[in-house]
C-alpha cells in the first residue's frame, strides 16, 4: 500500500514555495513506512513542459540524494506530487516501474492501490505499455479519453468507468500546468488547507498531514501546545470524489465504480463463446446473461459443482472473476493462493475501508500486503498469457 503527498500553492510566493518544498519533505518522509522500495516526485514546468525524479530508495536515502537535493534547490513550481512505493507488480530497479508515471503529452500520475484489469484495457485500446505495472493505465487511459471527451474532467470520469480496482490518485497535466486533481475513489486520501499562505496539502495519510503542519511550542521539555491549530483546516476526500484545484477554487466531481461483471470476465468469455469482443453484436447483452450462462457452461466442463450447501461453487482459483457462494468477507486470508482473485479483491477492499475508519492492525497490514502479493503474480501471469495466446486485436477493433 503506497503513499501519496504533495502540495498545491493559490499564493505563488518565494517564502510559501520554500515553507511548501520543506513541508512536502516531511510528508515524503513521515509516509515511508507505506513504501520504502521506491520514491520519487513530478512537476509540470509550464509552457507543456514536465518534469519527473524518481529512484529505488526509501525516503530517507532518496531525500539525501545529491541529484534529489539540487531539484528542490533549483525549482520552484506551484504545484508538486510525490510518491512513496510498496513494491507488487514490477520490480523497482526498473525505474520505470517507479511513480510518478507519465504520457507522452505529459500527464503525470501517483497511484495507491491495485488496477486489476490493466490487462485488458492496454488491448482493448491498443496501448503501448513502457512499465510492467498496474498503475501505468490511468494515465494513459485519461490521455485516450482527452481525445474525445473535450475536459479532462470528462477523461478521467470515462476512464474510471472501466478501471477496476482500488484507487486514490493524484494527477498533474503539463497542458494545464496550474491544476492539480485528486481523486478518491476506494483509498485514503486526505486535504489540508493552510489559511494563511493558501496552500493546501495532500497526502494518503491524515495524521501526517497533522503532524508535518501543526507548529508546537515547548513548555519546560515535556509539554507541547500546537499553536496554529485554528489555521490549518484537514479533511479527508469523500470517497468516489475528484478535485480539480485551481488557484481561484477547489471544483468537485463524481466518479463511477464498474458495475460487478459475473463469474466469469465478460470480455474473455463473449470472445471464446459468442465471437465478438467488446462488441454490440455480442448476444449477451445483459451481466445476468453472461452470469447464467457461465454457470451452465462451468458446471458442463467440469469447474464446478452442486453440493446440499451451495448451489455453485467454482473450484479453479484460475477463474479470476469468481466468487464463492459461502464467501465472507470478513473472514482472515491467511493463504491467498487458496482464493480466486475476485474473493481476494473483496476481502482487500474490506481491509481498505477499515483502513479508512481506524488503523489496521499488523496481521492485518500482513494480509493485505499477502493478498496484494498474490495480485499482482496473477497479473503477471494472466498478461503473459494474453501475449501468447494473441487473441486480441492491439489495433483495439472487434
């Protein structure tokens, strides 16, 4: 589970750009226990220009860096997004697995949490992939969508539409270089607002926020009084809510959840059984459709059977998008391998909301971290065999 930060300046002034660089240190630091295999952070310079550090060091190392070091002394932006990585899909020495990731046109992304049909959206819209992890898509799916959808705005609510998963995202576009969008969607993420400079902080953690911009007095070295409380204002990001911040206003926007698609993955299951992929010819035209049928068609190859307790049980963890009918999900995971990818991907969002309402405990933090692991080795796979098997079109055609 990564962590988020950054700031965004109303007031673009020497000192409130200092105070914000020396503040955004601190959340980078304070928020390296949710991620030490990497950091890094991005910017958009103006005039369409971006720029992107990123290396696979915790914080501590990364802020010590010379490289690291001379980019905070030698630029000045409104607006800066910074990235601590838990390490699932991709292994951080290829840097390029690392946040921020970023488009040709220069939309810059920070991501937490788990997209789990990156796969199929990289074919579907015949993408090209630069890194071997989940995160990549957002962007280059708003990037797509900006084509058609005249806002940015509109991009990102049309990607989210498809995009499956846990998600809180912090977003810089080098077209629009004084903007700065946070979406939440499932993950935390939280705002603060600081009334006297007008800068307002984000980061994945609350209590960071606090700590790095509440001020303390000392009293006889045991007592400590915050004395600028009152000034600074922390909210947490509604869930299924984006920001667009701006330097006149704050503007909200909704954004959707795909709708739950059946046993099996409709996509792969049309093409295999109807012929069509992503098409309006396909037959099956509704999710209760595909749902019955896949049952029909598990039950006569085998995959499933009938027993006095429930009416279908799937069997093969293989069939990612599967849910047991006696399935809980409050119930521990202690051996994801054990579990279909769908029965994992519930139990985790169980974890992330009570992620967002108190601190998970450390078997907890364990199982979430397990189940992330199994994930993202199930991505790994199933992109693999979608190679080989090379049974989409990567023009993104029917």
């Amino acid at each position: 589970m990564c962590r988020l930060a950054g700031y965004y300046l109303t007031k673009r002034t020497p000192k409130n750009v200092a105070t914000a660089k020396m503040r955004l240190q601190e959340l980078v630091f304070l928020q390296e226990g949710g991620g030490s295999d990497a950091t890094g952070f991005g910017f958009a310079s103006g005039q369409k220009k971006f720029f992107v550090h990123k290396l696979a060091l915790g914080a501590g190392e990364f802020l010590k860096d010379k490289e690291t070091i001379k980019i905070f002394d030698t630029f000045n932006p409104r607006c800066m997004i910074a990235h601590c990585r838990l390490k699932t899909l991709g292994d951080q020495s290829n840097n390029k697995n690392n946040h921020p990731h970023f488009t040709k046109s220069g939309i810059i992304t920070i991501h937490n949490g788990v997209v789990s049909n990156h796969a199929e959206l990289f074919t579907k819209y015949g993408l090209i992939r630069d890194a071997e992890v989940d995160s990549e898509i957002i962007g280059k799916l708003i990037e797509y969508h900006q084509k058609t959808q005249g806002t940015t705005v509109l991009a990102i609510q049309e990607a989210f539409k498809e995009l499956r998963g846990s998600i809180a995202l912090a977003m810089v576009d080098a077209k629009e270089p004084d903007t700065l969008y946070l979406i939440r969607r499932e993950n935390s993420l939280s705002v603060a607002f600081d009334s006297v400079t007008g800068a307002v902080f984000f980061a994945t953690e609350k209590e960071a926020l606090q700590q790095s911009l509440y001020d303390y007095e000392a009293h006889l070295g045991f007592f400590r009084r915050c004395v600028n409380q009152s000034k600074i204002i922390v909210n947490e990001i509604p869930l299924k809510r984006g920001l667009k911040i701006t330097k006149d206003k704050i503007t909200t926007f909704e954004v959707e959840t795909p709708a739950y698609q059946g046993y099996l993955n409709m996509n792969a299951y049309c093409f295999t059984h109807c012929g069509y992929f992503n098409s309006p010819n396909c037959k099956h035209t509704t999710n209760f459709d595909v749902e019955k049928d896949n049952k029909k068609y598990l039950l006569r190859q085998g995959m499933g059977h009938k027993n006095k307790n429930q009416e279908f049980l799937v069997k093969k963890s293989e069939l990612d998008n599967s849910i047991r009918a006696d399935f809980k999900t409050d119930e521990t995971i202690k051996k994801p391998s054990k579990y279909t990818s769908a029965e994992l991907e519930k139990r985790l969002e169980t974890l992330l909301d009570l992620e967002h309402k108190e601190s998970l405990t450390p078997l907890q933090q364990k199982e979430a971290d397990r189940i992330e692991s199994t994930l993202s080795n199930r991505f790994i796979k199933k992109d693999r065999q979608l190679l080989l098997n090379n049974h989409f079109d990567l023009e993104g055609g029917d």
